[in-house]
C-alpha cells in the first residue's frame, strides 16, 4: 500500500473526532443485544472492539454509523450528540466485511460514489478519487471491475471508498475475514499505516485476538453485550481481569488449585502438590482464588527429578520451529505447553510419562 505525502492528509480530510458512547442499550424484544455500554474514544485512536459472535461488539459499531436505532443512550462527535442525525451527516467512513462493492461499477465508479451522493463538483470527485486510491496501493487499477480483483484488492476498494470523503471516524466491520492467513498479516501492517498517514479515528470491530492485539491502541472485549475489559494491548494480554478474558485473549490452560496462602506481596498456590508464588497483582479477585491460568509458552517439560506436575503425553503437534505438547495430567485436566523444537522432541511419542513445569510469577489467579 502506498502513502504519498499528498494522499489524504491534505484539505480534504476532517480533522480526527473523538467518541463518546454513554449507556449505550439496543434492545430486541426481551433480549439486549448491546447492554448500557459507556466508553471514550481518543481522537485518532484506533480502538478494536473484540468479542465472540453475538458478544454485542458490530451493534455498537453499527449504533455508532446510524444504521441501528439504540434503545437508549448517548453517542457524541466532538462534544455533539449524533444519535438523531442521519447517517450521512455524521461524517463517517464505514467498511463491512463483505465489501458491499457494486458489481456493474468501476473501482473508480465504486469510489465516486459517497462524494456523488454528497454532490461534490466532478472535478474534485475525480481528484479525490485519484488521491483515495492512490493511497490503498491501486492507483492504477480504477477501470477495472470488482470482479476482476482479488479478494486484498476489494478490500482496499471498500476502504479508499469510505476513505475518499475524508471521515473524521472510519469503523471497521470485520474487513479482514474473508483473507488468507498471508494477506491478514500483510494487511493488519498496512491498516496500521494507514492509520499513521490518515489520522481518522478508528473502531474496528473483530472475533480475533491476534488482530486486536496487532493494530490496536486500546482493546474493549465484549461479552454478553457488554465491555467486560478496556485496555492496551499488552494490558489486556498480560492481566485479564476475568475467565473469560484470559482464555478469549490467547491461549490459557485453567488448573484447580488444591490450596492458597495469601501473604504480604504474594500467594502462594499449590496445585497438585506443586507450588510457587504469584504477585498479588496477578490476583484479580477479592473472592478466595479457585483456579490458576498459565499460558502455553509459559510451561515447559522438565526432568522427572525437577518440581511440576505429573502427566502423560496425549498429543504431540509439530509446529515447525515450535512444537505443541498436549499434557494430560493425573487429574484428568488436559494442559497444552508450546516449546522450541529441539532434538529431544523428536524422541518423544504419545504415551510418555512427563513432568510439566510453569512460571509462576507469569500466572494468574481467578
């Protein structure tokens, strides 16, 4: 993707707005789909709402354009309330998964088309158009037909057409869901760019964690309609604050503790005759901790002579240069760990007898 200094960052552009979401509720029926959501967003963040299917998070996204109607609540632009504004005055770029291109119009016809409905002059539509396409790496290719692109290139056509009238707020609906795993990646680095050149402010809703981790400023996970965790990426990642967001966000293996002893800066927990301490920052409930969650790459298989927890191979996925080990251990609870690929896990088979071992300054206790 290509990011001339002239793209969209000249005059056309509006300046980046900031949102404010307050009590948010879209209701069908007896059933809430969104739940009295409040959130702030930055100007020029880029904010990933991340959730399951169902979790309430393209609601949101679609309360915001003005495609859905909220039950109650507030949402404001710049200090201005746009809940009864249409939604094409509320200067909004939006990108849906499926792209929504038409077919029988040219990718620079596709483009055109938000500033011929705003009545923009047809010399400047011709000029931004130029500009927006310019800007998604497909300058030369606005003849042609959506039929005749890829699926990447579509994508970018759906994105330099909400683009082109210079949104203060782009919202992302999952625009990446119909790549490859190669152009996903290759596009999370562009959409980044793009951010940088752009400066819009972003909402971008998706289900993948590595997505959200990637490219966003700050995470909101949703669950059941409501934001259950709002933070950095890193944040989010490193200290859920519930079950569920550790195991949404990343692997997590949960391990019954067998006993705990709260102590002035740290717990020591106990699973299954094994034991270590974990910092009281990593308790992220004021209920007695039932249960310890380790990450897979925070585990490994020691000696048998070494301290852990006893087990037997049950499965072995050979990753490449990581290999996956699925653990069960005596208790019946299957723990997966992720190593380095080393000779010694060529010799291993399923069946084995094995020790596993863990960090537990990296752990959590929920």
């Amino acid at each position: 993707m290509k990011h001339p200094a002239a793209s969209l960052a000249g005059s056309d552009r509006r300046p980046a707005a900031d949102l404010r979401i307050d009590r948010l509720s879209v209701r069908y029926r007896d059933v809430a789909a969104v739940d009295e959501v409040s959130l702030e967003i930055r100007a020029g963040e880029f904010l990933a709402l991340l959730g399951p299917s169902g979790s309430g998070k393209t609601t949101v996204l679609m309360a915001i354009a003005g495609f859905t109607r909220p039950s109650s609540g507030d949402i404001r632009m710049s200090g201005r309330s746009v809940i009864d504004m249409p939604p094409e005055h509320r200067g909004i770029g939006v990108v849906f998964q499926g792209y929504a291109l038409f077919p029988h119009l040219s990718v620079a016809a596709n483009v055109a088309f938000p500033l011929e409905m705003r009545g923009v002059p047809p010399a400047q539509i011709q000029r931004q158009v130029r500009k927006a396409l310019e800007t998604v790496g497909l300058g030369n290719l606005g003849a042609r037909y959506p039929h005749e692109l890829s699926g990447g290139q579509q994508q970018r056509v759906a994105l330099a057409r909400a683009l082109v009238f210079g949104p203060s707020v782009l919202l992302l609906d999952e625009p990446l869901g119909a790549l490859d795993k190669d152009r996903r990646s290759a596009m999370q680095r562009e959409f980044r760019a793009l951010h940088r050149e752009v400066g819009a402010t972003i909402v971008y809703v998706t289900h993948d964690q590595q997505e959200a981790l990637a490219m966003a400023d700050r995470i909101a996970v949703m669950e059941g309609g409501r934001i259950v965790q709002l933070g950095a990426p890193r944040e989010i990642y490193g200290a859920p604050k519930s079950r569920f967001v550790a195991g949404f966000i990343g692997d997590c293996n949960f391990l019954a503790l067998s006993r705990t002893e709260r102590r002035a800066d740290h717990v020591r927990a106990s699973v299954q005759g094994y034991q270590g301490d974990i910092p009281v920052v990593n308790v992220e409930t004021t209920q007695a901790p039932q249960m310890i969650a380790v990450r897979p790459h925070h585990a490994s298989l020691v000696s048998l002579q070494s301290e852990g927890v006893d087990g037997r191979l049950a499965d072995i996925l050979f990753l490449g240069e990581l290999t996956e080990y699925v653990v069960a251990l005596g208790s019946g609870e299957m723990f997966r760990l992720r190593q380095i690929t080393d000779a010694e896990a060529l010799t291993r088979s399923a069946g084995d007898a094995v020790r596993v071992s863990w960090q537990w300054q990296k752990t959590q206790l929920f």
